[in-house]
C-alpha cells in the first residue's frame, strides 16, 4: 500500500496566511536543482509581498438569517462588512482597530462629506451624512453607512478615498477595499434587502 504525500508544512503555513495557491503551482514546477524566481509583479499578484494595509478578498460569512461580505486588511486591523439586517435594511460598516484610527478625523470627515455635494459614496451609491453612524467600542471605532432602499450598482470597495470625490483633508488610502470577489460578496450579502 502506498502512502500519498501531503505537502510540507511550509505550504500550508503559507496558503493560511493569504498567499495564492497558484504559488504551490509554480515552486512545483521547478526540478530539484532548480530555483523559480518570482517577477516583482507575480509576488504581488500572488500575495507573496505583506503589504499590512492592503485588503483581502472579500468572503461571504453566515450572519442572522443570511450572509455578510467581509474584507479586512492583511494586519486584521480594518474591515469592511456589507449586509442586510431586518431591522435595518442594507448597510456597509468600517471598522476600524488600528493604534492610530482617529475617532474625530473621522466624525470630521462624516459631517464634510464630498467636496461638491456634501454626500458619501458607498459602493457606488449616495449616503447622507445624517445615514451614517460613528461609535466607539472599547477596541475599535465602528462607522456604520445605511443604504439607501434602491440596489447600488457596486462600482467601488474604497471608503472615504480621494478617487470618489472627498476633500484632501478627508481622504485615505487606509479604506481601499479589495476588488478581487467584490461584487458577487456583496450582491449575495445584500440580496434579502433588494429582492
């Protein structure tokens, strides 16, 4: 009888750790004295560069009677949850861990909105500043966007980014959302609400 060959630990330790199973793929196809060099562009594609602030694709989790979708930055520090509550209807939730999240930049930035109209895009959709909610818990600070009741058209994961129209002074790159599962997430996350 033989015994299959399970993969070293090195493998697993690393797939557990968000990089791309296609690595496996390609350290495989090099001989024994060989070595497969990975092209700057391939390690970032492949999740082989840490980049702590940079976020994982979104995934579907169970939540109440229905899923949410979730992205969270490599560090664990910051998330991005949409989903659809009975209570509440469609919302999208920013959280925020971080040592250096700063509770009144963000209620700042909450009031100011867009520099033109004074407004929030959410995923390709508007949200009023009096639809937005600032908490504090004990270990993070909790921004909670409601949806409005129409479908929104999912044309971006990124919160408070200078690329949908917020003034430099309300403007991150800390909240750049994944795009890799964006749309199928976060269309199952929010199909009670719009069907």
């Amino acid at each position: 009888m033989t015994r299959k060959r399970s993969p070293p630990p090195c493998c697993f330790t690393s797939l557990n750790m968000g990089v791309d199973a296609r690595l496996l793929a390609l350290a495989s196809g090099a001989g024994p004295n060989e070595i497969r060099w990975i092209q700057p562009q391939e390690a970032r594609d492949l999740r082989v560069v840490y980049q702590p602030d940079s976020f994982k694709p979104w995934r579907v989790d169970p939540y109440e009677n229905g899923a949410i979708a979730v992205s969270e930055s490599n560090d664990g520090s910051r998330k991005i949850v949409a989903g659809c509550s009975i209570k509440s209807g469609a919302f999208v939730v920013l959280i925020d861990s971080s040592a250096n999240v700063d509770e009144h930049w963000l209620e700042q930035c909450r009031v100011m909105g867009t520099i033109d109209a004074h407004v929030h895009p959410v995923f390709g959709t508007i949200v009023q500043p009096n639809q937005i909610s600032l908490t504090r818990r004990k270990d993070a600070v909790v921004m909670r966007f409601q949806l409005p009741t129409r479908n929104p058209p999912l044309t971006s994961p990124n919160l408070l980014s200078f690329d949908l129209g917020y003034p430099m002074a309300c403007s991150t790159g800390s909240y750049q959302g994944s795009t890799e599962n964006f749309s199928p997430a976060v269309r199952l996350a929010l199909r009670n609400c719009y069907n």
